[in-house]
C-alpha cells in the first residue's frame, strides 16, 4: 500500500476524492512530503547599518 501510495499519485488523488465523498471532509493521505519553502534572504549587516545610517541623516558613500 505504503508504495503504490508513493509512486502513483493517481491513487492517492483518487483515495483523497473517495474520503472525501463519504466524509464530507477532505483529510490528507500520507506519505507526507515537507513544502520548500524558499529562503528569505536577509540583508547582511552592513547593509542595514547602511539603511539605517542613511535614514538617520548621515551621509553614506557607496563605491
């Protein structure tokens, strides 16, 4: 069960319908795969200090 589940993702949609038909709910089937979230880039440092430094009013130069 446990491989048709992972290699036939027809099975699974099929089987995620027919709980739902009869439950009225819609309930995940495993096996679960974790989402990808992607990486929020954080500004460095340097780069807030700038931001910061700028909106303060010091003057900043950039080369």
């Amino acid at each position: 069960f446990l491989e048709m589940m992972r290699s036939n993702d027809f099975t699974r949609q099929s089987l995620k319908r027919a709980i739902a038909e009869v439950t009225g709910a819609r309930y995940g089937v495993g096996p679960y795969t974790a989402e990808k979230k992607p990486a929020a880039e954080e500004p460095s440092p340097l780069e807030s200090l700038l931001k910061e430094a700028e909106g303060r009013g010091i003057p900043v130069t950039r080369e």
